[in-house]
C-alpha cells in the first residue's frame, strides 16, 4: 500500500503532482512519500506489539538522512553495515543504542568506532571476525556487545543475486560450526556475547523460508543454552519482500511475518531484533523521469528517458521490473502500444522495460518508476558523468529536496591533476 495515486488526471504523491515536482527539481529525480514509510513503519511495530522487539531499518536500502530522520523518529532503530552508515545514521539522529551494526568484513577502524559509538550490538559473520572485535575491545578496555551471524543454510528463493542464508553464500558462520564458535566467543574476554544473528535474503515473498530458518535457530538456541553459552537476543534480519508489478502475488504482509516469529521464537525469552529494509522503503518512492526521445526503430518503438541505469541500477543489476506509470493519466480506453523504455546511457543493459504496454510516450512526457524507494538512489552513481539523482520528500501538500543534485564541479571536486601534468 502506497499514498502515490491519480487525482485529476495526474500521479500525485500524497497531495503534490509529480509534475510540479519535476518542474521545481527537475528529473531524473526520486520522490518519497512520508505517509507511506510512516504506515510502514507503523505495520512493523503494531505486528510486533507485544513482543520484546526492535525495528531496525536497514539503512542500505535508503540512507537519506530525511528518511532516516523520520523513521528514527517513529521508533526505528537502523541496521547499518559500514563506519559510514553509521556515522550518516548517527549525523540523522539516531541513537546509537538503537543501531546494529551488521556486515561481512568490519575492518578494526569500524569496529573502534563502533564501540565508542556505544552500539547495541555488532553481529559478527566469522571466526576472525570475533578474533579481531575481540582484540579492539580488549584494547579499548571494554567489551562488545556481540550476536553471531549464523548461515542457516536456507534457500530463500529469491533472485539468486540477493540470497544469503545458503551454505554458498559468504554470509555468516557455517551452521555446523556454529556451536564451536559459540562456545569461543564465551570465553574471549573483549566479547560480551548476546545471541544470534541472522538474514537469509532478500525481496523473499513466502513465508516458508522464515519459518524453516527460524526454526534451526530455536533448535540452535536450545543447544547453545545446554552448552552453557547465551542467548538473550536473536536479530532475525530483513528480508520481507515487496510487489514490484501490477498482479504479482502480494507479498505476506507484516503482521503474518510476525506471527512466523511469534509461533517460532516467540517463547524464547530473547529480545528480538528484525531489520527490514524494502518492505519500509520500497514502495515508498518513485524515479520521475522524462521521455527525451521517442524513437521508431526498424522492430520496435523506443522511449528514451532521463533517468539511466546508473539513477536505478536495479533492472540492469537483477533483471528487475518497474512499473512504468505515466505521469499524465491516460484514459481507459487508450490505445496501447508496446515499447522498450530505455535510458541514454551507451550499455544495451540500461534498458528498463522490454516490450511493455503502455499508451503512447511523446517526447516530454512523465513517467513514473513505481517501487524505486529502495536500493534506488543509494545505488546510484555518476557513470557517463551523470551527476548523482536527487531525491525529494514529500509530506502532505509539501515537498523538500532532502538532497540536490550536484553541480558539474562538485562532481569533479575530488580529482586533481598532478603537477607533470598541469
Ligand atoms: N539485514 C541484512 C544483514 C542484510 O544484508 C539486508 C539486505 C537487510 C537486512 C535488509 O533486507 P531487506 O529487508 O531490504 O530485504 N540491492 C538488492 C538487495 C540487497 C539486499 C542486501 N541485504 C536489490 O535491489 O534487490
């Protein structure tokens, strides 16, 4: 569910016509609705209610310091995975004893700044991992707070690009070594050892893969407590997915997933961790784009648009499909034409739809990629020296551009010739 709709022939977010945002900011740009994470939000805290839970929002989905501002200002924690999320979601104003810090290879430098931070815990994803966090906490004088990923060794059957929970995936300790590692970490001084870490993939739309994880993780927790070793906290991951097309199966809403946790780790005793990030975000933005060209080629039409595969990476990336709303209602019994929505950078894969229906495109017209409020512009870069996408937030009948889009010589600030040849 998302507050973008048609009022009087045009897409609106919330109660501002993307054509006014487009003629303020410009396109390509991104545009938030902050009814839309706030309903979010909300969804995950009321399924929820009742359990010792924390709402982390995975920050890599979207790291704009509005968004941030105002989902920590719901209740959410953040998930970061780097020192520079969490110094953006520090500098957003979250606090630090609601931020995890996940992530496959935390050097010592992230670790230090971790633990002055004062996170509420790190989740470690190997032995050397432990050895090193040990070893800086020791150093600092003081102890971390500490969840070990686990690989459960799920498949969560999901593109195969953004699973993580299969004995393949570099993610987490191997499940048959878990209980050794377990049994390490309890005895390392600078490791104040909490529970256990997982996340099993991404844009996953069954529950049954949750369920089958969640239950090696009881069974684990069962273990692990006969072995001596604790386990207050279990920090379940993200994960929940999102419908990117018109018909696609709706994905298990919050409230369902909840029951999963509920029924499968509910009676635990553990404070709970989850760390959402598409299923907040996701729908919650949109790409506004213009058609630059229309362009009849020998087999097919082509809408050439201002927004690239470096604004939205994620069809050239994982082959995803965005809905393409155009921006200007048509009417019902427009005619439709099929056509490939492309962009103008020089790769055959900035390519955003192939053969897709729509009504007629004309140079100038708006469109719409629906379901680009995660991974959209946090993935964006400035390949063929397109300068990095704004985004704006919509709240009501207002807007702010929470961030502009940079001038060519702030694009170029950080190069400099050396002196040979100058
Ligand atoms: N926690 C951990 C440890 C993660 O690795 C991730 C996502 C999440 C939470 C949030 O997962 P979510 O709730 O958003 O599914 N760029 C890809 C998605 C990569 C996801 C990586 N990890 C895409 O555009 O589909």
């Amino acid at each position: 569910m998302h507050h973008f709709s048609y009022r009087d022939g045009l897409l609106h977010a919330e109660d501002v016509p993307l054509t006014r945002i487009a003629e303020q900011v410009g396109t390509p740009c991104y545009v938030y609705s902050t009814a839309t994470l706030t309903r979010h939000v909300r969804a995950f805290a009321d399924a929820f209610s009742g359990l010792d839970a924390m709402i982390c929002f995975a920050m890599k989905a979207n790291g704009n310091r509005a968004v941030l501002r105002l989902l920590t200002g719901l209740g959410a924690g953040v998930d970061v995975v780097s020192g520079g999320e969490m110094a953006l979601a520090l500098a957003a104003g979250a606090r630090a004893d609601r931020i995890v810090f996940s992530g496959v290879g935390k050097t010592a430098a992230e670790m230090t700044a971790a633990l002055e931070a004062g996170v509420h815990q790190i989740n470690v994803e190997s032995e050397p991992e432990l050895e090193a966090l040990d070893a800086v906490a020791r150093g600092l004088g003081t102890r971390a707070p500490v969840a070990i990923r686990v690989n459960p060794d799920v498949d969560a059957a999901t593109h195969h690009k953004i699973t993580t929970g299969k004995a393949e995936n570099k993610f987490g300790i191997e499940w048959t070594s878990a209980r050794r590692v377990f049994r390490r970490a309890m005895t390392l001084e600078g490791i104040a050892l909490k529970g256990i870490a997982l996340h099993i993939g991404s844009q996953i739309l069954d529950l049954a893969p949750f369920e089958a994880a969640f239950l090696k993780v009881r069974d684990l927790v069962a273990l692990l407590r006969a072995d001596g070793v604790t386990v207050e906290r279990l920090d379940l991951g993200g994960g929940l997915g999102v419908p990117y097309r018109h018909g696609d199966n709706a994905p298990p809403p919050p409230a369902a997933y909840a029951d999963v946790v509920r029924r499968t780790v509910g009676d635990l005793g553990c404070a709970l961790t989850i760390e959402p990030g598409r299923a907040i975000a996701g729908n919650a933005g949109v790409l506004l784009s213009r058609v630059i060209y229309r362009k009849e080629g020998v087999t097919k039409a082509f809408a050439i648009v201002d927004a690239a595969m470096n604004d939205l990476m994620r069809p050239a990336l994982y082959d995803a499909e965005h809905e393409i709303w155009p921006v200007r209602e048509a009417p019902r019994d427009a005619e439709r034409a099929l056509i490939d929505v492309v962009g103008p950078v020089c790769e055959s894969t900035d390519t955003f739809a192939r053969d897709v229906s729509l009504p007629p495109l004309v140079t100038e017209d708006l469109i719409a990629f629906m379901t680009a409020g995660a991974y959209g512009a946090v993935m964006a870069n400035q390949y063929n020296g397109r300068p990095l996408v704004p985004e704006v937030l919509v709240d009501g009948d207002r807007f702010h551009v929470v961030r502009r889009r940079p001038t060519m010589e702030e694009m170029g600030s950080l190069e400099d010739t050396p002196p040979w040849l100058e």
